[in-house]
C-alpha cells in the first residue's frame, strides 16, 4: 500500500489497482461569504437570547449578553490559531490530536447535544415570533371590527406544531440532499442587515425621544434569579449570599449569545485564498455583526419594552416587542414587525438545517475514522446521501420537541451545556497543543510571555480558565442542562466505543477488500498518477446496482485509444478535513460493492479501466475539478435520480465556469437507464451556421473590398467587428440590446423546426454553460459516439 506522500507500492498481478485522492475537492468563497454562513448560524440566537437571559437573571440581562459577545471574540481566536494548524475539522479532530480519541469522542458528544439542541430551539423560536404576530393580528382586527371572540392560538403548542414541521421538511430536504449555498447565506444577512440597521436607528431614536434609562448595572446586588435558574443551589443559604459567584452564574445563563464558532472551523476549509487572512476578516465581521445585533439589540429592548410585557408576553420574541413599542404610527410598528417575523423565520428556519447538515457532518467525519459502522454511512438508494444519519438527527430533535412542548427556557437551559462543554474542550485541546506541538503556527491567540525557552500563553489560558469556569458553574445552576446533557453525552459515547469496537472486529473484512483492491493514496490526482493518456473519459458511479452508464461507455469507447477512469466521490460532511491522511481512510461496503462490480463489467466487456475515490465537498465541483486534472475528454454520468439532465448539466457548467485557468472543455454525457444519452458542450465552442448565414457575411464582405482600404479584408474580421460592436451596443443600452434579441428570436423561431439541422435547445443553464443540440441526442436506434481524441 502508498504511503500518503510518493512511495508507491506495485500491485500485486492479482489485485485492482485503486488511487485514492487525499486532498478534498473543493469550491472556495470569499470571507464575506464564509462570515455569512457563520452569522445565519449566531445570527439565530439574538432572537431569544436576551429574552432567556433576562428570564433567568434579572433586568440586567443585556450587560452580560454584551460581555458574551465580546468573549465569543476571543473564544473566536482559539479557532483561528486551530485552523492555521495542521488540524483541520472543528473540535473532533484538535481533541483527538491532544488528547487522543477517548476524550475526543467525550468532545463530540457534547458537541452533538449543542446540534441536536439548536435546531429546537431555533424552530420553536421561529414559532413564537410567526404565533405571537398572529394573536397580535387578531386582537388588532377584534378591537377594529368589534369581533365577539378573538381567536387565540397556546403559543407552546402552536409554536410546537411550527418547529416540528420546519424540522420535517429540512429533514426531508436533507434526505434528498440539499445544496448548501453561500450564497443563500449572503442573500439571508443581506436581507438581515437591512433589518438590524432600521431596528437599531429607529430604537435609538425611541430612547432618546422618551428619555429611557440604561439597565441596571451587572452587580450582585442587581441580580435577581429565577428558582429554575439557580439549578441545584435553589432552597440552599447559599443561594442567599451569591456575591461574586452569581456574576460568574449570571454569565452562564447568557452563553446562548455565544453559538455559531463550530460553524467557523468547519466553513474555513473553503475559504479562498489566502486563507489565514480571510479567515481572521470573517471573525472580525462575526463580531462586529453580532456586537450590533445580538448585544445592542437586547440592550435596547429592555430600555423600550415596558417591564411588565418584556417577559411575560415578548421574553421569546424580543425583537418582535421592540418593533411594537417603538414610537410612531401603529400600522407602520405592525408593517415592520412582520418585517421582523419573514426576517426571523429565514434565519431561525436557516438554524434548523444548519443544525442538520453540521450534526451530519460531525458524524460523518466521526464514522470516517472508524468510530461509527459502515451501517450509518451507507447511502440512500434513490438520492445517495447518508439518510440514516440525518433520520437520528431529525429523529432526536423532533423528540426534544415533543417533550418540553415548545418551552423555549427548558430548551435553552439544556442548550447551553452543549455550547460550553464543546468550547471547554476545544480551548483545553488547543492549550495543550501549545506544548505538544512544535511545528509552525501561522497565528496564535494574543498576550504570549517568553520566559527564556518557554512561553507561556497567557490569552489561551485566560479564554479556558472563563470556559472551564463557566462550564462547572453550570454544572451546579441549570439542572435540567446538567442532567439531560450527562445522559445524552454518555449515551452518545457508549454508542461511539461500542460502535469503534465493532469496526474493529470487522478488521479481517478490511484485510479480505485489500486482498481484492490495492490502495494507493496520492496528495493530487492527475494523468500520471492513474497512469492515463490526456484526453480520457471518466464515468461517474454511484450505485453497485445501475451500472448503466459505465456500460453505454464500454460499449462507445475502444481503450486502446481512449483510457476510461470509473470515478466514485466519497461526500465529506461539513466541516469534514480540507486533508485526508492516509491512514484514517476507510475503504467501506459501499466502496467495495461499488468497484467490484465496476471491474466486473469491464471485465466482461475485456477492457481495462482504472478507479478513482475522490473526497469531495461538492459532487459536481469535485466533478469538473477531476476531469480538468485528468484533461479529460468527455465525463459521462448516469440520470440523477432527482435532477434532469438538462439540471445535470447546468450544475456542471456553473462548476465549470467556476474554474480558475486554464480549463479544458469537455462533454457531459447523461445516460438514461434505457441507454438512451444526451451530450452537452460544457464551455465555450463555435455555433452551428446556417448556409444563408454563411452567404449573409460573404455579401458584406463583397461590398465592404470594393472599398480599396478594405483590400486585407477576411470573413472573420467582419464576425469579429460585428460581435465587438453588439458588445459595445450592450454595454451602452442594455434594455434596447436585449429587446433587439427578442424581436430577432421570435422571428427566427419561426423558420426553425425540429427537422432543421439548425435547431437548438438551450438548456435551463443558459449561456455559457451547456448547449444540446438535437442531432446530438441519442435514440434507441442511434447512439453518439465518444470524442476520441
């Protein structure tokens, strides 16, 4: 077997040779993106942080709110000196590389039971906000038209109903595989940042026009807790005499503002380049944003929602109670509360399924060390994704649901052991890597002494000695969080040991696969890697049980002339490693079943091909990235089975489009299961002209040599002028071009039939992506030919 570097190892006469990528392919975005995907994430808890924490500790809530924002900054900071290391996934790998893998399966228990947790609370929150505008909107429209019976809706349980069908729909989009988006994120933050800034400029003026004073200040005296919230301690003399203490209590019923820095470690594998330094701006970003919007914002609800509605009517949708007691006209409050409730519900509906996809991927990366069986990993047969996982996370947060009944403060209490414990772990993990490790750094978190030879970090410390603090804190004031996150991290990691010991039970299974394919892991993939030819045709398989597509390209392709690479992508979850060593690559079932059958079918057409694994983020971006590596030919995949081609291909032309140069142009073949196959151009290539076309530019070019300057004139040039001048044209009038085009195209469509040679249909990518043309098409009587180059 290779090594991850350069020794290669032959293999044996008897065995497949199988290449298996180490590095990821990904798709890079830019920090701003990379910011927004984290905020979608911290964005959720401002819209029931403030209210929780004044539950629990009083009017002087939004202080510590304020100094949890301003510590997540530095808790943000052992995050960036973590992914300017060698580690790479989040908590679960830095705790595994300090502390080895007990306590990092301890780590990623309590890090499962922060994501089971926020997709409850944020969907039940998102609840409160849609049920608490509703009775509002009733109680507006009874006292208008004098209605004899105001309906009214029990919030718990409506919003209840709400978060169960918000977790039922991402489940059921997580199921089929939905397509993360940065974008998305972007457009989401966009929308919420308008909303932030007219709440902040309209809330500053309502206090400065009603003359509201500032909370009270975050002293002991000042504290006043709730029974629920001094936990264990309630009916005990020191709970009478909290002093210092309840500070440092106080600040733990306030960490529900600090989520959302998991998320960063996980979105930094695909931060463009550089790197470092983009990732260093997103965190500036996520501070800024968050010090804004989460803690100025709970400071200006308690000075402008009266004291005896804040809690008891808005305590878990605070913004929405700003929006109602703001100054001006009511209809213009209500106008801008729903503003409010469509802005919350994309974020906290966002949190639902970021929960989803970041549980998943946690536990992908932990099955792909071994911990968890191949029976979590195996793929949905109609959309290939690891559903057995997502329907355990799904399953766990609709029973968090049914059994607090849509209470927000019981949700939030356990939500916050979770938060803590992963953080904890984290920091501790980080400052023992400061020993341990010994290699380059390309940042680290501030305030180092150098003592002689040794430093002494004095920031990381001080950031675990607050979260440690905190985190035992809490063990003795939320007792609901301290019971149900012990039971749920120790059964998570009973099913973890249990489940790693099975695995390594099954090792003669492992042995028995090696007996059949040898693996040989290459940094890079490339044409001498897989000992190819340039020009190749990669065929794309998924399922052991529909070899179609590999079938119709034995059948066009003679490999004496064009070599064939069969190519499987391993999905990384989120937050997966940007790297995969060697030696924590499993070969699965799955894998095994695949290629076995791939070797079978070649076999019985006596041609040779050679296997790919590919770990991707993205399947269709790992996609083009392979096949411009391999400067490959043609790609041909079978039909999806929740995309059409024409969808096929439009995901392949934007990842195409997404390329850096040079990239070469390919053809995307999509097999039907009947054997049926459309191609699509991906890149840029000449149009087909019609004859009259032709006649069309000779005529000009006749007209334009009787000019005696024209004399060195080709037919290209005038193609060329006239391309150039059209772009000219469009950059000056846009609308006028574009109408000019309509009007050219319904009269064109007229002379064009489906006989005509000429016809085109553009697919949904539009232009620049993928054309087909019918002659192109294949039928049950006529099959296209692979380029062969």
């Amino acid at each position: 077997m290779a090594s991850a570097k350069n020794t290669v190892v032959l293999p044996q006469s008897n065995r497949v040779r199988l290449v298996v990528a180490s590095s990821v392919m990904l798709t890079f975005i830019s920090f701003w993106r990379a910011a927004a995907i984290v905020l979608n994430d911290l964005g959720s808890s401002a819209f029931y942080a403030g209210g929780l924490a004044e539950e629990a500790i009083g009017k002087s809530a939004p202080w510590f709110i304020l100094s949890v924002v301003f510590f997540a900054y530095a808790v943000r900071s052992v995050y960036v000196e973590s992914c300017s290391m060698f580690t790479r996934g989040g908590v679960y790998r830095i705790v595994k590389e300090a502390l080895g893998s007990t306590f990092a399966k301890v780590s990623v228990s309590a890090l499962m039971f922060d994501y089971v947790l926020t997709g409850p609370i944020s969907g039940v929150s998102a609840g409160h906000y849609i049920v608490g505008l509703m009775n509002d909107l009733f109680a507006f429209a009874g006292q208008r038209f004098h209605w004899a019976a105001t309906p009214h809706l029990r919030p718990d349980i409506a919003s209840a109903g709400i978060a169960v069908l918000i977790t039922l729909y991402f489940w059921w989009q997580n199921t089929k595989g939905i397509e993360e988006s940065s974008q998305r994120a972007l457009d989401i933050m966009k929308i919420t940042t308008v909303m932030v800034v007219i709440l902040l400029f309209w809330g500053i003026f309502t206090v400065l026009h009603r003359g509201a004073e500032l909370p009270p200040f975050p002293v002991p005296s000042n504290l006043h807790f709730s029974s629920d919230a001094l936990g264990f301690l309630k009916g005990t003399k020191f709970a009478t005499t909290l002093g210092l203490f309840g500070v440092l209590m106080a600040f733990g019923h306030s960490v529900l503002a600090m989520s959302g820095e998991e998320s960063l470690a996980q979105v930094n594998r695909e931060i463009e380049h550089p790197k470092l330094k983009n990732l260093k701006r997103a965190a500036l970003v996520i501070a800024t944003y968050s010090f804004f919007f989460t803690g100025l914002c709970s400071l200006l609800a308690v000075m402008i929602i009266p004291d005896g509605v804040r809690v008891h009517v808005y305590r878990d949708n605070l913004i929405a109670g700003m929006a109602m007691y703001m100054v001006g006209p009511e209809v213009l409050r209500i106008i801008f509360r729903c503003f409010v409730v469509l802005v919350g519900f994309l974020i906290l509906g966002g949190a639902v399924n970021t929960a989803i996809v970041g549980s998943t991927g946690v536990l992908m990366r932990v099955a792909e060390d071994g911990v968890l069986t191949d029976w979590f990993r195996k793929p949905q047969k109609k959309y290939g994704t690891s559903y057995r996982i997502v329907n355990l996370v799904a399953g766990m947060q609709l029973l968090v649901i049914a059994l607090t009944h849509g209470n927000v403060v019981v949700i939030g209490e356990a939500y916050a052991f979770g938060v803590i414990w992963s953080f904890t772990f984290n920091a501790l993990a980080m400052l023992i890597l400061r020993w341990k490790y010994h290699g380059e750094r390309g940042w680290k978190v501030p305030l180092n002494i150098r003592i002689g030879k040794t430093e002494i970090p004095i920031g990381l410390l001080s950031v675990f000695l607050v979260l440690s603090t905190t985190a035992i804190v809490n063990l003795f004031t939320k007792s609901i969080a301290t019971v149900s996150g012990v039971i749920f991290a120790a059964a998570f990691f009973v099913v973890f040991s249990l489940s790693e010991r099975s695995n390594k039970r099954r090792h003669d299974v492992t042995s028995q696969m090696r007996e059949h394919f040898q693996l040989e892991h290459q940094d890079t993939v490339g044409t001498s890697s897989l000992d190819i030819r340039p020009g190749a045709v990669i065929v794309t398989m998924r399922d052991a049980a529909t070899p179609f597509a590999l079938k119709w390209a034995l059948t066009h392709t003679s490999t004496e002339e064009q070599d064939i690479v069969v190519l499987a992508a391993r999905m990384m979850g989120v937050g997966g490693p940007e790297y995969v060593e060697a030696s924590e690559q499993l070969f699965s079932e799955h894998e095994q079943m695949l290629f076995t059958k791939a070797v079978s079918v070649a076999e019985s057409f006596g041609k040779h091909i050679s296997l790919l694994v590919v770990p991707a983020g993205d399947i269709f971006a790992a996609l083009v990235r392979t096949a411009n590596s391999l400067d490959a030919a043609a790609v041909v995949s079978g039909l999806s089975s929740k995309l059409t081609a024409e969808e096929q291909a439009y995901h392949v032309g934007q990842a195409w489009e997404a390329l850096p140069e040079p990239k070469r142009q390919f053809t995307f073949y999509v097999i039907k299961p009947d054997g049926e196959a459309l191609s699509f151009h991906i890149g840029p290539h000449a149009p087909t002209i019609q004859p009259d076309e032709v006649q069309l530019v000779h005529r000009l070019w006749l007209n334009l040599r009787r000019d005696p300057a024209m004399r060195e004139l080709h037919h290209s040039d005038i193609v060329t002028y006239a391309l150039t001048r059209m772009a000219s044209e469009f950059a000056r009038d846009k609308e006028g071009t574009l109408q000019g085009m309509q009007h050219y195209l319904q009269r064109s469509m007229q002379r064009r039939g489906l006989g005509n040679l000429y016809h085109e249909e553009m697919d949904k990518s539009g232009p620049g992506y993928a054309i087909r043309t019918h002659s192109e098409v294949t039928s049950d009587k006529e099959k296209v030919e692979i380029p062969r180059k």
